[in-house]
C-alpha cells in the first residue's frame, strides 16, 4: 500500500490539510481517498507536513483497520 499526499492547502483557522490516495499495488487507481488535517507548526516545511500527513492518514488507517477487525473477528483482538 502506498500513501500519495497531494492538494496540501493552509486554512486561516491555523490547520494544514491534503488529500490522500491509498494506492494498492496492482491497481492504478486509488483504492480509496481521505481527507487529513493537522495543526500548523511555525517554521515547519511543506516536505515535514508532507510527512506528518502521512503519517496522520497511516494512523487513521490503523484505527479503521483495527475497528472492522474487532468487530468482525472478536478473536483476532489487535
């Protein structure tokens, strides 16, 4: 699975947010797209809200992974 971070956009409101494509390896079209926003942190680059968006987006998907697992799989607990 590959993240592709792209639109990152700043709103006046103090947030960074970017629209992120899960990739799958066999498909060239995304498997699903997601909106992430994070906090504006003065003196940070695009490439370190790149990265943290990224990261956002990866936790977000380990949250949504763990919570249909669970409740499809009670013995499958994560």
């Amino acid at each position: 699975m590959k993240l592709d971070v792209s639109d990152i956009r700043f709103s006046a409101s103090g947030y960074a947010f970017a629209t992120i494509e899960v990739l799958g390896e066999k498909y060239r079209l995304p498997v699903c797209t997601m909106y992430v926003s994070i906090p504006l942190v003065e003196g940070r680059s695009l490439e370190q809200y790149k990265g943290k968006l990224q990261e956002e987006a990866r936790e977000r998907i380990a949250e949504i992974y763990k919570e249909t697992v669970n409740e499809h799989c009670p013995e499958h607990s994560l």
